[in-house]
C-alpha cells in the first residue's frame, strides 16, 4: 500500500491553509498514493482564543474540500484535525476524520489527551481551556487494512495503541503539532516505541516551524514500520513523505516476536 504523509506550516488563515493542503494532495496523488495524511490542525493554527469561532460542523466546509478531493483521485484522505464544534459553550472538539474514496466520512476521532503543559521560562500549553476531550477509541475498516486513529498527544499514553492494536488496527495515524521543545527529544523515540511494541506501521505527518509567537512546531513527520525502522522522514519545511506498506512483512514481524500480541487485553480502562 503507497501511502502519503504531508507536512505543513498552517497559520491564522484558514483558506490559505485548505489551498496549500489540496496543493500537496494533488502533489501526493499524482505519484499514485491510495493513502494522503495530514496533520492535526491543517486547517488552522492561530490563537488558543480563537478556537470556537473556527470549529466547524463535521461534515462542514473544510471537510467537504476534502471529501471532494478524495473523490477526485480515488484515495483515502486522513484529515489530521480540524476543530469541531461541541454543545459544551466556548469549547469545540479536535477531531480527526478519515474520508473513503467516494468522499464518504467513515471514522470520527475525537482527541482523548489534551496536552497541557507549563515549560520553565517558555510558553504555557493548556488546550483543554477551550477543547474538550473524546472518549472513544477508533478504528476503521477499508479495503486496504483497518485503520487506528490517534491526535498528538495521545503519543505519550501506550495504552490508547495497545487497544487499537488488540481492536485491529494496523496501521495507526499520529498526525500531530509536536512542540518544537518536546519535538527534538521525544517525538522520533516515542513513535518509534509505540511501532515496536505493538508492530504496527505507524504514519505521523506533523506541523513544522513557527505559526505565531510562542508556538513552533518540531516537524520530522515519519513513517516507521512495525519494526521501529523509520522508513522515510521529512527535512523542515512543507512537503510530502512516501512509504511502500507492505503487510506481508508485518506478518513475519508478528510470527518472530508473537508474545507482543498476546498480552492480556482486559488490563485497560478504555
């Protein structure tokens, strides 16, 4: 399965972010891709403060350019996040969705971690002040493999995989807006780890650079098979990454190491 990871920059203008990521979709279909991934946010990343006059209903304007996009060339698009709209007043959700290649909507993610964050002498992160969080686990079933869903900071809890794996899944999306400061120690370690010990592919397409002051996106948007080896990865800037999947050796991954799936499956709160 060829499959597609785009990296952005995305800012305060939402129809300059849309255009640019139909740009790399068109850039990412053209090499014959069944599979293009955004990052979370693509659609905007502006000011904490703005985020509920920018949600979105889902199917809404945002994702309905994309629905169109999928139809166009036939491939499933994993729309990293866009804000969405919630009944909870001045809160919206950060919702990952993934688009089958007849512009239909076949999973809904809901992010579950919110990452909030206090750095010594650096900026203050604290999304659940206007987001708030999902609570179902999601997976997605397609002709090509089932699908496992994740935003971010989701990265940091094991468990969230490890029942995406025991639900199926086989390749897990990460599509994230990894900080600059956490981004250059963990980002590559921990998509590395949740890859090895649940021998899944991992496809992570990330935000890069600066989108106003004090948030600065790490980038490296990877894709890393089920044996931690990162097969391909991006430079710092806007572009689209390629991967070959290739499920058969998934398989012999699984037969060398099969105690890694044969854990207990009752031990999470999930």
């Amino acid at each position: 399965m060829f499959i597609a990871a785009i990296q952005m920059n995305s800012r305060e203008n939402k129809e300059k972010n849309v255009q640019k990521a139909e740009k790399l979709i068109d850039e990412a279909a053209s090499k014959g891709v069944k599979v293009v991934a955004l990052p979370e946010m693509f659609n905007f990343l502006g000011p904490d403060k703005e985020f509920p006059t920018q949600a979105e209903n889902i199917p809404g304007p945002t994702i309905e350019r994309m629905s169109n996009k999928a139809t166009q060339y036939g491939i499933y698009i994993l729309c990293g996040s866009i804000l969405e709209n919630s009944t909870e007043l001045d809160k919206v959700f950060n919702t990952s969705v993934l688009i089958d290649p007849r512009g239909g909507i076949i999973a809904r993610y809901r992010k579950i971690h919110l990452f909030n964050l206090e750095i010594k002498g650096g900026p203050i992160y604290k999304e659940s002040t206007f987001v708030q969080p999902g609570r179902e686990i999601v997976t997605a079933d397609t002709k090509l493999t089932k699908f496992g869903l994740s935003i971010c900071y989701d990265l940091r809890f094991p468990e969230i995989y490890r029942k995406l794996t025991f639900n199926g899944a086989r390749v897990i999306f990460i599509p994230a807006a990894f900080t600059l400061h956490t981004g250059k120690d963990h980002w590559e370690p921990l998509i590395r780890a949740r890859a090895i010990e649940n021998q899944v592919y991992i496809v992570a397409p990330g935000q890069v650079g600066p989108h106003l002051p004090g948030k600065q996106s790490y980038g490296k948007s990877m894709i890393v098979d089920p044996w931690g080896i990162v097969m391909s990865k991006a430079s710092d800037r806007e572009m689209v990454i390629y991967s070959e999947l290739d499920f058969t050796h998934q398989d012999e991954i699984r037969k060398e190491l099969p105690s890694l799936l044969n854990r207990r499956k009752d031990i999470f709160s999930y």
